[in-house]
C-alpha cells in the first residue's frame, strides 16, 4: 500500500498524525480561492516532475499519483509482481472524481480572448479526463492488463476493491493495483460552498455543532493478489464487499441510512461474518449534519453501540474520490497495528447519535475491520478486511 494526504507522505507519517492527534487541515489557502474554510492540502505537489516521456500527464492529479506511486516501496512491489505474474496479467483499477480539473480551470484562464480558443498546450485527454489516471498509472509501472477508471463522487475508490476482486476471480488478471487520486481545485470548493456544505472551521465529525466538510487533497494505492492458499504471517486479506445505491437524493443521503445498511450488509454477507465479528468501524463521517445522522442510524441498526467508531476526516479532510483509498490504508493500519485511531477534533459528541464513537485512541489486537465510503447520488461502499482464516 502507499498513500500520500495532507498528513504527509507514506504509512509512517501517517500513522505518526493518528498516533499523535496531529491534523492536516489549515485555513484555506489554495489557488485564488476566496472561501472561509480549512482544507487538507498536500504538500509539495508543485515540486513534483513526472518522467520526460509522461509530461503530457502533468497536472495536479496525476502529480499526486506521481507521490504515492513511490512512497512505502509500492513501485517495486508492483515490479515484483509484474515479474511473477507478466504485465499483461495486472490490472488497473482506480477512481477519481475530480481528475485533472484545474489543469482545464487554468486553460479557460489563459482562453484567447479574441476567438475563445484554449491554449494549445492543454490536453483534455491526458489531464482533465478521468481515463488519464489509469493511462499514466498503467504507463509509469509498465503494466499492460485491464485497466479502468470509476467515478462514482465519494465511493470512487472504495468501489474499485470490488471491481478488482471480480475480475481476479473472474480469471481475467492474477493481480491488480488499486486506488486513486483526487485533487484540489476551483470547482469542488465553490461548488460545495454553493451547496451550504463547507465548515468554516476544521470539521467536527459527529460533533453536535458540527457544520460541514473540510475539503483535502489525497492518493493511494494497494496491490491486490489473487489469495495464497498457505499465506504468509501479518498478510491482510480483502474479506468481503458490499455495494448498494439508495438513489434518495442527488447530494442527501437516504436519512435512515438504508443504503448504507445495504452497503455494509452486503460486504458481512460476502465476507460470511456476522456483525458482532468486526472490531472496528472508518466511518464516512463527513461532519455534515444528515450525513452523521444517517450513518449513525445504519451502523446502530446493524452493528449496535458497542463496535467502536470513528471518522478520520478530521485529520485528512474529505478526500472525495480518494478518500476510499486512504481509508482503506487507514483501516488496515489500524489491523496491522492495533490502533483504533479516535477523532480529537470532536469536542462534543452529538447526544443524539447513538454509536460508539472514538474521540481518544485506543489499542488492542483487531481481527476484522469495516471502512464505509457513501457518495452523492447515494453510492454506497463498505469493504472489510481482515487476517486469513
């Protein structure tokens, strides 16, 4: 795995914020965005040069791709594994919701203004295209298998663990490199700011003045491997999947969290557990006041009060289609560990939300975890992973 976020670059730096309570989000700052709020910007993206042969790819997206593709040895466990399994048998299978937007955003910028032409340096295909991401990726680890991207808003990157998994087991690859990349830009900040969803103060999930979200940036990447019969001690397995669409509203979740139920039913049912068998819970938890509620009412309902919770927003900022990526990373760090990262930046839980909700870590040995990922349109995601049985 390897994932890059406003928390830093790679598992350590991660893990060293979740150990440490320190958050990535600071007041806005980005472009020449205007808005009151705090987002989760990484750094050093502007200092990232892709290969000569690739610089048709550059923009911020595939930049952050760029970061995560190398950080915590993933390019060379992909290396490895294109040698056991051949690149035609790896697939690639990543989401992005955003994509290369701001590249297009600073195109328009630069428009002739005499005839409205874009600069002829701007190409759409390799840049503001979702497809870019998944043509560079697949370019910059040599890989020649399936490759496509989702787009699914907040479930993106979740939903590519499922796509994966049917087609290893399906025989049309051995392997594949999952995840994404979302990047900041103009559209997403005024345009959740037009839907009154944008928290003026790093946001509070499941606290009872919460007020919205706070927007980041993030990538990530997993190596997915068809199962070993006799795996290796400490290997993670992909246990189950669950996917569902409540299709309530285009940007409110269905407000008992029927889908989101749905969701996480599907993946117990896939994985054969039961809910008293999971540990842990990474939550959506956008801090927004339905979303929480919603949420809430579908992990209560399902699992009860005791399974703690928690959202990790607070630290990273809601990565859009990234965020099933980094959350994902996220989870199994805390299976690999024994951390169950709490939520700091929640002052006051909401008395009216009933789950188990972590605002202090804690630790202790973790055998199944669930991560939930819920997108606008109602696409709903939730993955578990675990230790081999």
């Amino acid at each position: 795995m390897s994932i890059v976020s406003s928390l830093g670059a790679g598992q350590d730096a991660t893990l060293d914020a979740l150990h440490t309570g320190r958050g990535g989000l600071k007041p806005c700052s980005f472009e020449t965005v205007t808005l009151d709020t705090h987002i989760g910007e990484v750094d050093g993206v502007e200092d990232v040069r892709l290969p000569d042969n690739l610089t048709s790819f550059d923009c911020r997206n595939n930049r952050l791709a760029e970061m995560a593709l190398h950080r915590d040895g993933f390019a060379d466990a992909v290396a490895s594994a294109r040698e056991r399994y051949g690149a035609g048998r790896i697939g690639v299978f990543l989401g992005t919701s955003t994509s290369g937007i701001l590249s297009a955003e600073l195109a328009f910028r630069a428009r002739d203004p005499r005839t409205g032409a874009l600069p002829a340096a701007f190409n759409f295909a390799t840049t503001h295209s979702t497809g870019s991401l998944a043509d560079f990726v697949r370019h910059r680890l040599g890989l020649e298998g399936p490759a496509f991207v989702v787009s699914s808003a907040c479930a993106t990157t979740s939903k590519v663990f499922a796509n994966a998994a049917r087609m290893i087991a399906t025989g049309l690859c051995d392997a594949a490199v999952v995840g994404g990349a979302d990047s900041l830009c103009l559209t997403t900040l005024y345009g959740f700011h037009s839907l009154e969803l944008v928290s003026p103060t790093p946001c509070r999930p499941f606290d009872a003045e919460r007020s919205g979200v706070s927007l980041g940036e993030g990538a990530g990447f997993a190596l997915l491997e068809r199962a070993d019969p006799n795996p290796a001690p400490g290997t993670v397995h992909l246990l189950g999947t669950g996917e569902s669409n409540d299709a309530h509203h285009m940007s409110t979740p269905h407000p008992e969290g029927l889908g989101a139920r749905l969701a996480m039913e599907r993946a117990l049912a896939s994985a054969g557990l039961r809910p008293e068998d999971i540990d842990y819970v990474n939550l959506h938890g956008t801090a927004t006041t339905y979303g929480d509620a919603a949420e809430d009412q579908a992990i209560t309902g399902l699992l009860g009060a005791r399974t703690p919770v928690s959202s990790t927003k607070g630290y990273t900022g809601h990565t859009l289609g990234a965020a099933g990526i980094i959350e994902a990373i996220i989870s199994v760090l805390a299976l690999r560990t024994g951390l169950i990262p709490g939520s700091p930046q929640t002052r006051n839980l909401d008395p009216a939300l009933r789950s188990r909700y972590l605002q202090a870590n804690e630790t202790g040995r973790l055998d199944r975890v669930m991560t939930n990922s819920f997108g606008f349109g109602g696409s709903n995601s939730s993955l578990i992973f675990g230790w081999a049985a």
